[in-house]
C-alpha cells in the first residue's frame, strides 16, 4: 500500500491546514517514522471499533459491508457490574444492531459471530449521558501555583499545609475552591526539570509538596529552611535534597515503630493503589539503580514484569522500594486532608486539579504503559498566529491503537487519579482527545501529523469517571479548534475553557457577557500568558523582545486593546480598568466557573511561564512576594466580595 494510503487507513492527516490558513504536506521521511512508531490495529471485519452507548438513549451499531447474516452477538461483563457473566445477548438478520435500553454503565466485551463462523470482539462501553454537571449554580476559585506559595513556616517551596491555609483565606473570600498547577509526580533525582506539565507520572504525586515537619522523626536544620525561605527563586535542588533527607528520616521512624493505625493505613493504601503504585516504586528504584533511560536498561527490566517486580521487592531493594510507597502514601494523606478542610468549609468545588497532556518519555507512565503511550513522538501544535513556527512539547501522549488493545484502561486511570481528591479537573490541550498533533524527536514543529483518536469512547470514559467521582471535567480548549469540536465536548457534558484575552471579535472588541458559556470556566489569563498587572504596563512584551522572542503584539496594538477593553467594561455600565472591575465583568457572564489568579490580586508583574524558554526566564520557579499569612492585609478584599457577590450572595 502506497504510504499516504496507509496513513490515511490509520487516520493519520498527512495534509491539513494549520492556524494561520497555510496547507502542509507531511515530508514521506517523518510519516514513515510515525508510521513505524504507533502499534498496528488489528482489522475489523464486523465492526469498525469500539460501541459506545449513552444510558437511557437509543442506540444502534452498523455492521461492516463483509458481514455475513444473520449475526450474533453477546454482551460480556468485564468492570464495573454486580453480576459478572451475560448481560445481555442478541441476533442481527440485517446490518443493523438494536441495543437493548437497560444496560448497565460500564466497559463491557462484545462478542459476535457471523453466518460465516466469523467472529470478532470490541468494546462495548455504556456511559452516562453526561459528564458530572456539578451541584452550585456559579462560583468563583481562586487559582495558585503550589510551588510559589510562602509562609513563616514552609522550606522554601509552597506544600500542602501551605495548601490548607490557602484554603482558609479562599473560602473566608468567598471563593468555592482552589485551582492548582498539575501535582504530578516528577523525577526526584532532575530537580532543573521542574515543569509539573511535563511530568515522570500522571498517577502520582510530586512529594515535594509533602510538609516534612508534619511527620515523626523528622528534625531540619534551621538556618537552611530560613535561607531557603528568603530566596525569590525556588531552589529545586536544594529544597530535593533536604525534604528527601528528612523524607528518609521519617520513613526510619516509621518502620522502627510504626503504629498499628499507621501501618494498616499504609497497607490499605497499598492495596488500594495497587499494581500501579508497585510498579512505580519498583521503576523509581530501577531508574536510580541504571542512571540511564528505561530503554537502555538491561533487556528483563525494559518491560514491566510483575513477577519480576515482586522478587526485587524480596532481595535487599526492598526497602528502597517500600520507601516509594510510604513517600506516596503521606503526599496522598496530605492532599486528602486538604481536600477535607475544603469540605468542611463548605466550598462546592474545593481542589481544581490540572492534567498535564502528556509525559516525559524517559518516565514511568511511558515504561508502564508502552502499548498506548508513544516515545519515539511527541505531542505539539502547528503553527498559528501566536507560535509561527509551532510548537513540540517534548511529550510522549497517548495513541487511539494502543488504548483499544488496553481498553482504554492507562486513559481512565489517568482520570482517576486525578479526580482522587478534585471536585474539578481540567484536561490539558482537550483538542487531543479528537486528535493529536505529533512530531518525531528530531524533526522541526511544523513537519508533523494530525493522528486522529477514539474521541467518542474518551469521552464515554471521562464521562463514567466524571460521574462516578463527582467531578466537574474542563477541557482546555484553545488553539486550532476543528469544527463540531466544542459542540460535541457540551453535548458530552465537558465543560469549555474560555480566557477573557482571547475572546475578543475581528476588530479586537472583547465579547461581551452574552458570549460565554453556561458550561465553561472563565478566566482572565492563563499561566503561559502576562498576568493582568504585566498586560497593561505592557510588560510581557518588553521581556519577550529583551529575550529575542516576537511577542506576536505591538505596542499599538496593546494600546488598542486597552481601549477595547475599557469600552467594553464601560458599555456593561463598568466605569473603571483595574482588576476588580474586569473581575466584575467575568463574575456577571453566565459561566459557571470563575478562576483568579493569586498572581493577579497581588499585583505581580511577572508570569509564571513564558513557553519557549527554558533557562531564559525562571519558568515554574518563581515566588510570590507575600507569604500567605499577610495576603489577606496586601488585597482589597471588601473590593473582591462586591465584584464577585453574584456567584457569592453575600451582599457588601
């Protein structure tokens, strides 16, 4: 087969059109390579792949041109049902299948065979019709970088008992939760890669965000923690290297006299995690034991083994990987904890987590699950009107072959790691549910491939996980948008992701409240974009030419934006251009979510992430110039409660 035929056979878009309007055709030399990179599915004779079935709704499947009839088939439990066995079971006389009204939520494995003794199997995943819609009406959170965070007490990186206190001061604001940047685990021994969108693993947490104090055994040298404290900068790898010591030390205490609570805690959270969280510990013992990528790792270990993994546990690596579990299992304590105090606040959404798009290819989750996550590519976007040259992101993210051969399962237990302690998620780059743009390593941004993805059955398991866990799922929804794209998202239940700076019209006007969304979470400004204070100094554009980077905007055209931006507040009876009254603005729409930045009620000029840069701009790195205890004193607070007392109630 001619190699663009087959691409197309594999839903591979070897010719699109990018952001900017232009045509591109995929050089034969990269197709190949993405070609040789993605696992082969397996033809389907019967059916073209999975069946998804909404709850309650009717539904019919087609059945391929080859079928022979009649057909048979038969519904199998596999997850997620009281009874396992036959759910249900059925003949086909023409090409069409009529699904029975009452089957039960779940994934479940179809079975059919034709007049012809053919038989195939699929998936059969029947999900709720919506997503989680959520139990308030509008409110707002208050969104924060973890790491950023200081306080009297913490060693120099913001951590969960700096969490709760946020918490505190949000709820006594008014505000129904707390945004965070992603929480994912990353690579102890890289403490420069610090990026939590470019994580080691989705499924576990970055210990450095444990508050150490809070654990027995543990003592920390004070002058250190204070030199750490004083710093603008986070110092990765001086904070690594004392919460690990003093990470150590708690796990000694633990093990010479854990109490019989602890340690029957400990166990159940082992359990509970499961096979992941020992496969985890086992890779992280592995990647400090070869100091080298898993790929190059001696051939037994370069596929994980459970029966391999368990007899490393048995010899004398045992303790280090038990020290793996014990550093998840108090990071998890943690966080719950502060997903607690959330709910004894009464806040309605309490922690808003984000999900990062992809991963490292040299992590965990790519050993772990090296059917569905794709190495050798990575994720991006091609070239619009802000990245002329597109963007690679050096990910590794998931393909559609790999999740139909897993059944979807490294997808779903994606989610539920991350929904654990969320009353709200937001999935990173959503446009790769539909599609993926991918680029393999070595090879320019704009010399890659759309790959097309099981969008319906992503979204059949988002919306089971969304339900089951009560979660509100948010899909960040920016960039080269396909048509019926959101449409299809709403339909779902999964809500959009709407910043206030690019929903402007062709002459530049910002839209007005009627624009937004029921379903959406509104926001000035994100992490990649100039916080409000840089916008309007114009500051974001001075740095970004001092760094040789085109800012994409003149100075003219920030002037008009400004002016659009006060014409728009004015003609919504708004007479004022600070934060508190684009605040206002937002907290009228009709959209049920409002994010504010911590960065932006403190004024704070500089943004937490300028993409394209790594050692140009201290990304990821940089703190806020309060502690959370003088926060409160440093805002107008009376000003927030009036701009957001329609989400609130409270009058002022």
């Amino acid at each position: 087969m001619e190699l663009f035929d087959q691409a197309k056979e594999l839903g591979i878009e070897a010719e699109f059109v990018d952001g900017q309007g232009h045509r591109h055709v995929t050089d034969e030399a990269v197709l190949r390579i993405i070609l040789d990179a993605l696992p082969t599915e397996l033809p389907h004779r019967l059916l073209g792949g999975p069946v998804v079935i909404r709850a309650g709704q009717p539904s019919q499947t087609s059945l391929g041109v080859a079928a022979r009839f009649p057909v048979r088939w038969k519904i199998i439990a596999i997850q997620e049902v009281t009874a396992p066995g036959v759910i249900a079971e059925g003949e086909a006389s023409d090409n069409m299948i009529v699904w029975p009204p009452d089957l039960p939520v779940g994934t479940h494995r179809l079975q059919l065979v034709d007049a012809a003794s053919f038989t195939e199997e699929a998936l059969l995943m029947v999900a709720p019709p919506q997503a989680y819609g959520g139990d308030f009406d509008r409110c707002w959170l208050l969104a924060v970088q973890l790491y950023s965070l200081r306080s009297a007490r913490n060693c120099g990186i913001g951590d969960f008992t700096d969490l709760e206190a946020v918490i505190a001061l949000a709820a006594d604001l008014g505000a129904g939760g707390v945004g965070l940047n992603p929480l994912h685990a990353l690579f102890d021994d890289r403490p420069s890669d610090c990026s939590p969108y470019a994580p080691n693993s989705r499924l576990f947490l970055n210990p450095l965000y444990i508050d150490v104090e809070k654990l027995p055994g543990v003592s920390l040298e004070r002058k250190a923690v204070a030199e750490l404290r004083q710093g603008d900068i986070v110092d990765y790898a001086t904070v690594a290297k004392l919460k690990w010591q003093a990470l150590g030390s708690a796990f000694e205490k633990f093990k010479s006299d854990a109490a019989t609570d602890n340690r029957r805690e400990f166990e159940q959270f082992r359990a509970e995690r499961g096979p992941a969280l020992a496969r985890f510990a086992c890779f992280e013992v592995l990647r400090h034991k070869f100091q080298k990528p898993w790929w190059d790792w001696p051939e037994p270990w370069r596929q994980p083994d459970e029966a391999r993994c368990a007899a490393l546990r048995q010899g004398k690596d045992g303790a280090a990987i038990e020290f793996v579990e014990f550093v998840q299992w108090i990071a998890d304590r943690q966080l719950r904890d502060c997903r607690d105090l959330a709910a004894r606040l009464g806040m309605k959404v309490g922690l808003y987590l984000d999900v990062a798009v992809g991963v490292q290819s040299d992590g965990f989750d790519a050993w772990n699950e090296q059917a569905a996550i794709s190495r050798h590519l990575a994720v991006g976007a091609p070239p619009d009107a802000l990245n002329t040259a597109g963007q690679n992101w050096g990910l590794a993210g998931f393909n559609a072959a790999g999740l139909l051969m897993t059944s979807f399962a490294p997808f779903r237990e994606m989610l539920r790691a991350s929904m654990r302690y969320a009353g709200a998620i937001r999935l990173d780059h959503v446009l790769g549910l539909k599609r993926l743009y991918l680029v393999p390593h070595g090879f320019a941004a704009n010399n890659g491939v759309y790959v097309k993805m099981p969008f319906e059955a992503l979204l059949a398991v988002t919306a089971q996980e969304s339900v089951a866990h009560r979660c509100v799922v948010i899909g960040e929804d920016l960039g080269t948008v396909p048509e019926g794209f959101r449409e299809q998202m709403a339909d779902w239940g999964i809500w959009s992701y709407l910043v206030m700076m690019f929903e402007r019209d062709d002459r530049g006007s910002f839209r007005g409240l009627d624009h937004y969304a029921t379903n959406a979470l509104v926001t000035i400004n994100t992490h990649d974009l100039s916080t409000y204070a840089g916008w309007r100094s114009f500051s974001d554009l001075k740095l970004k030419r001092s760094l040789g980077i085109d800012p994409g905007e003149s100075d003219d055209a920030r002037w008009h934006a400004l002016t659009m931006l006060t014409d728009t507040l004015r003609h919504h009876g708004i007479h004022r251009h600070d934060l508190y009254a684009v605040t206002e603005f937002l907290a009228r729409t009709k959209s049920r979510l409002l994010a504010i930045s911590l960065e932006d009620l403190l004024g704070v000029i500089d943004q937490p992430n300028i993409p394209g840069t790594v050692d140009e701009h201290p990304n990821w790195r940089r703190c806020l110039p309060l502690a959370v205890g003088d926060i409160t004193a440093a805002i107008d607070a009376v000003a927030l409660k009036v701009a957001t007392q329609q989400r609130t109630g409270v009058t002022i």
